[in-house]
C-alpha cells in the first residue's frame, strides 16, 4: 500500500522514516513487539504472546501483506533502528467487510515526540485505500490517557465501555474503550 518511505521530523528536531518493514527485519520486529509489549502495560500484548511466533511466519505475513489490497504493515525508524510498527486489516467476512481494525506500537523512549500520531496518520491514510472500507475501530485501555487524546486528535469517536476488561501484571483493573473513524469510500 505505501510505495515509498515517507521522512518526518519529531518535536525534538529528530528525523524518522515510515515503511514497510523488509523480510529481512522479521526477527527484529519480533524483537522490538516483545521489548514494547514487556515495558507497556498498556498494550493489548504481552510478552508471552509473541512466543509461538516464529520469523518465518513473520516472514509469511509481511509477504501476504505487501500482496493484498486489505492489510498494510509499517514500522517506523530512527537512524535505521525500527523503534515503532503497526498494521492495519480490513475485515474478511460478509457483515464486516466495511470495517478495519489497527494496531500500533512504539518503543517506551520515543512516545510523546509526535511519533505515534505520524505513525497512525500514515497508517489510516494507507487504510482508507481498502476497497469498501467506511470505519476503522481500535480498542484501548481506558486508563491510557497518553493514547486516547492522540485517538482524539486523530479523530475517533467513543463508541462504548467494555468494564473490567483487563487486569494488568500489577493487579490494576481497566476498562475497555472501544472508538471508531468513519472515512470515506
């Protein structure tokens, strides 16, 4: 979906670029999802999750992405080191066929540079592409306050409260907020 790299540069006055990750950076990016997935208890993943994953699957799925018209995968870097990745997927079946989930990830020391909100602005602008797709929805945790202002300023609406939804390694309970963009086809 995203023919080129695309260069930013961060409030800090640092240059990042956004792209599709190479097959040869499978076992990185596995790497950085399980380094972010153990240092936020904000995100939906956790460590042990990434571990039935193997880089050839990784592999298999950055080729099935750079092949459909329905999912795109980015990762976003700093002086060549992949700090950032997210996807985007349109649904298969019939009844939801016009939606599209994402997801997206940044390591703990680059978050509140603007990195994020390019990163997710890229990622839609990519997603509104989908054939047929009118919604994006994400989940969030509603204690990730850092998250849902970003979600805000993207645009993206409330759509309902899922109570007790999560309780975090520290014991600590949070809702789920689930939030949707409409776009146009």
């Amino acid at each position: 979906m995203i023919q080129s790299s695309i260069q930013f540069t961060a409030k800090n006055g640092q240059h990042f670029e956004i792209r599709t990750p190479l097959e040869s950076e499978a076992q990185v990016s596995l790497d950085m999802m399980v380094e972010v997935a153990a240092t936020s208890p904000y995100i939906l993943s956790t460590p042990e999750s990434f571990k039935g994953r193997s880089v050839e699957n990784q592999i298999k799925w950055f080729k099935e992405s750079a092949e459909s018209d329905s999912e795109i995968i980015l990762a976003v870097y700093s002086e060549g080191r992949m700090i950032g990745f997210c996807n985007g997927r349109a649904y298969k079946d019939i009844k939801r066929k016009h939606r599209a989930g994402l997801g997206v990830s940044l390591r703990h020391e680059y978050r509140g540079l603007g990195i994020g909100q390019e990163l997710m602005r890229v990622l839609i602008e990519s997603m509104k592409k989908f054939t047929g797709i009118q919604i994006i929805e994400l989940e969030v945790m509603m204690n990730n306050k850092a998250a849902l202002q970003l979600y805000e300023n993207l645009g993206f609406k409330k759509a309902g409260i899922f109570p007790k939804a999560f309780i975090l390694p520290s014991g600590e309970v949070s809702d789920s907020l689930a939030m949707y963009l409409e776009v146009s086809t």
